[in-house]
C-alpha cells in the first residue's frame, strides 16, 4: 500500500465556498478554499439526521436538518470572517417535501425506508411492465424510488393538496432563498427523467397518473439557484451577497465528480451508508441485460452517466453497532476491525444487496439467518459478523465493477472508492483482492469536494472541464493505493456460494 501525501496548502486567495452535505445518518457543512492549484476543505460543524417514527410512519425530521444547515452556515461565517463565495447543497436521493398554494410545507417528508411503497412495484408493473420502464428511464429497481412513493401516495389528502414537490436539497435551497428548482442529478433518480433525452418522460408520468406539474423547472449543475435572503444572512450572520448554485445535488453525482481520476478507464465506488459501484459514461445502457443485471443510468455533472449499481454499503455495518451498541456490549469499531482482520477469509458471505437487509433492526441476527439459508457456518462472534460483512460488501463491489464494464464495454484498470468507507482499510483491501485490481482510496469527503468543485467553476474561480476539476484534487487530497493480493478462485467460489452454484 503506497499514500500519496498532498504539499501544504498556501493561504487562499478569495472567501471559502460552503457545501452543504446531508446524509442519511448525519449532516455536515464543509468550508472549500481554492489556492495554489489546489483544494483544502475542513468541517466546521455536523449535526445528527435522526428518523422519527410518528403514527406509524417512518419520517425525516426535515426542520431539524434546515436548522442544522442555518447553524453550519453561522459556523461558516465565524470562519471565514463573515463573508462567503458560495453555497451549494446535496443529499441522499429520492424524497421530497409536498408544499401547499402558499408555499407551505404539507408535512414532514416520508423516509424512502418507510412501509408505504410496499407492493407498490407490483401495482406499477400492472400499468407498466419493468422493461418498459428501463427502456423510458434507465432506472434500476428500488421499491423506494420515487415514483412508487408518489403512486403509494396517490388519494392521500397531502398528495391532493400539494402544488409543489421539492427533492431535499432543492427544498432546502429554497428555504434559503426563496427560489424553486429541481436540480437534474437527483431529479434523475426520480424514475421520472429519460436519460437521452435529460428531460421528463411526459409518458410514464402519464400511464402512471403523476403530475408533472409538481416540480419547478430543472436546472444542472452549476446554475445559479438564488441567494440567500435577507433574514436567512441575518440568522447566519453572513454579509451578503451570497450565491446559492445548483451543484451535483444528489451527494453521489457531487462524490463521482469528486473522484481523483487520471482518465477514463476507472470505476468508482462511492461509500456511505450506501455503496454506488459503477463507471462514468457518455450516454445510458438501457438494454435488457443492463436491466436484469440491476443497474441504473442516473445522470451526472457535465452531460455524464452515473453506471451504477445501489449495494446496500456500510448500512449492513451501521446496523450491527447500533445492535451491539443497545445490548450495552462494546460497540467501538476499531477493535472489531482489527479482529475481522484476523478473523477466517471468506467463511461466510451473504447477499449484500438482497432487499431482506434495507429495513433496520435485529442485523445481526438477519445475518446469521442468511449464512443459515445458504448452508454456511453462522458467524460465531462479532469479529466474525464485521469479517462476513466486509468480505460480503467486497464481493458485491466486485460483482458491479465486472458487471459494469462487461454491459458497458468500459475499460477498468483502477478502482477509486470515496466517501466513509476509504477509511476502511480492511474494506479497500477487500475489494482490491476481490476485483484483481488496485484501489485508490480517497477521498473520503468526495462529495462535499465535487460540491466545491462545481460551485468555484460557477463563480469563474476554476475553468475546465471534469479532467481539470480532478487533476486539483490529485494535487491537494491524501490518496491511499490497495494492491490486490490472494487468490482470485477463492473470491469466484465465494460469489457462487451466494448465488446458489457450486464451483467457479
């Protein structure tokens, strides 16, 4: 394993940009500094993103998230001396907020974990069949998607009452600004949007009774989407103007731009509570192979195609501590890292993308259960429950990479993983082991990088196109490269054990 150590930063020219960065478990803001040919970004505040379960439904606490996003933007200003060049804004996909006539908000957004879109998939295949819909949208199958969120929704009085539809983070630009848009990344993972033509699909809206009416014209990257109001720059204490632009706004197309690429012939898998594997493309993959295999064609920044397909990521990892952390046994990850190192390769390996595993709760006993189903020895501590996770996720990261160059005919000679799992070593050695090919690790904040990123090329302060954009993070970012070592035949065994075949 060889890092790549990035030289000091000499002292920024003009005021920080501020990307915002919400997650699924937490949010952030991020002060982006442009110096020197190179990029700094620090944290200067984060706050939980915590569910709430409210009658039976399960909700994101969408007002405790804008105040976070106010505190972090106070954070900023004390940091940066009051002023700013920017904010930019991304999330994780597919929910919206519903607002009245007024502009209202109709009621706290309904997570995409929620019970509602249950057997919704079913109702929509007798309306339109499955490849039907991949032919129109290129979107891969996610019960959550928000297309059965919206026909789940179909005669609820919120729904009826609704004369707007936001996606998170264009809700949240507009409680910063006053100005409505709907920013085309993350308007992409709607199953709403053709990606040929990078615009609605009037027909499964039609067939499946959605108004499109609902959302505010689509903007990209790098449009300008408001300024900050007055009394938001009084909360904040922010001397104004300040430019909100319309960045990558679903976080992966924000990370995939933020992946430090000498070229082309790369794959990416960006972590989080989600992995995103897949390849950067000029134009969608929307045959029908491309549909069985589960993969999707969301759009990205600069005219590109996000190739990729959702895995069920760090979430299976997530959930486990949670669990342990509830039985008041030790729960610090660190320890059981280097246990899982020494724990048995490849013991036991379970689906990670099977959908048994998307709602939260008892983890690690729906672990066991599937090592069960399979005829494999349950993990017999917690040691040996991180080790089948982690070989688990290494496999299905190796699993999209081959499929994704296969189906797109891409080139891989690298993979790149960003976001919170380049921190885990034991995963990035995993998955280079597992693909027979290098890993480059970092950065872990890709996404508030591509967020930066877009916002300075908007403001004049960076020109070029996605090769330039990279080549300032290969400049500035600590980057850690995993050589693959071990036997291939054992991880093709293993990826057969899943699926149910003997031998390779």
């Amino acid at each position: 394993m060889s890092e790549s150590v990035p030289r000091p930063a000499p002292e920024p020219t003009g005021p920080p940009f501020a990307a915002v960065d919400l997650g699924a478990s937490s949010g952030r803001v991020m002060l982006g500094s442009l110096a020197g040919g190179g990029l700094s970004l620090r944290e200067v505040h984060r706050f939980p993103n915590r569910p709430v379960r409210a009658g039976g439904t399960l909700h994101w606490d969408v007002l405790a998230l804008y105040q976070g996003v106010l505190d972090g933007l106070r954070a900023a200003g004390r940091a940066a001396g009051g002023r700013l060049a920017g904010v930019g804004i991304d999330s994780w996909a597919v929910d919206y907020g519903l607002l009245d006539g007024s502009g209202a908000l109709l009621g706290n957004p309904v997570h995409y974990r929620d019970a509602r879109t249950d057997g919704v998939g079913e109702r929509v295949a007798e309306l339109l069949s499955p490849a039907e819909l991949y032919a129109a949208t290129g979107l891969q199958y996610l019960p959550f998607n928000t297309v059965y969120q919206l026909v789940a929704a179909q005669g609820s009085p919120q729904l009826a009452a609704a004369r707007r539809l936001l996606l998170i983070p264009d809700l949240m630009a507009y409680w910063l600004t006053g100005e409505q848009g709907t920013e085309l990344t993350n308007a992409s993972t709607t199953q709403l949007i053709d990606p040929r033509t990078r615009d609605w699909s009037s027909g499964v809206a039609r067939t499946l009774g959605i108004d499109l009416g609902l959302f505010p014209p689509l903007r990209g990257p790098g449009d300008p989407a408001g300024r900050l109001l007055p009394e938001v720059l009084a909360e904040t204490g922010l001397t104004g103007p300040v430019p909100v632009t319309a960045v990558g706004s679903h976080d992966t197309a924000s990370a995939v731009a933020g992946v430090p690429a000498a070229d082309e012939r790369f794959a990416y898998i960006a972590t989080g509570t989600w992995s995103l594997a897949g390849v950067e493309l000029d134009a969608p993959v929307l045959g029908e192979e491309s549909r069985r295999a589960n993969f999707t064609n969301e759009l990205g920044v600069d005219g590109t195609v996000r190739y990729l397909r959702n895995i069920m990521g760090l979430w299976l990892l997530q959930e486990c501590l949670r669990e342990w952390a509830a039985d008041g046994g030790s729960s610090e990850l660190g320890p059981l890292l280097a246990a899982a190192g020494r724990a048995t390769p490849l013991r036991s390996v379970v689906d990670a993308g099977d959908p048994e595993f998307i709602a939260p709760g008892r983890m690690p006993e729906r672990i066991a259960a599937a090592c069960r189903r399979t005829g494999q020895p349950e993990p017999r501590d917690r040691a040996e429950t991180v080790r089948c996770v982690l070989d688990s996720l290494a496999l299905a990261h190796r699993a999209a990479v081959f499929d994704a160059r296969r189906l797109s005919g891409r080139v891989v000679d690298t993979v790149h993983i960003v976001g919170g799992g380049a921190h885990n070593e034991l995963l990035c050695q995993l998955t280079a082991d597992a693909c027979g090919l290098p890993v480059v690790a970092g950065p872990a904040e890709a996404a508030a990088l591509g967020n930066v990123l877009v916002q300075a090329r908007a403001a004049g302060a960076v020109t070029g196109g996605l090769a330039e954009l990279r080549a300032l993070l290969r400049a500035s970012q600590r980057l850690r490269r995993h050589e693959p070592s071990g036997d291939q035949a054992a991880w093709a065994e293993a990826a057969a054990r899943i699926a149910g075949r003997e031998g390779s």
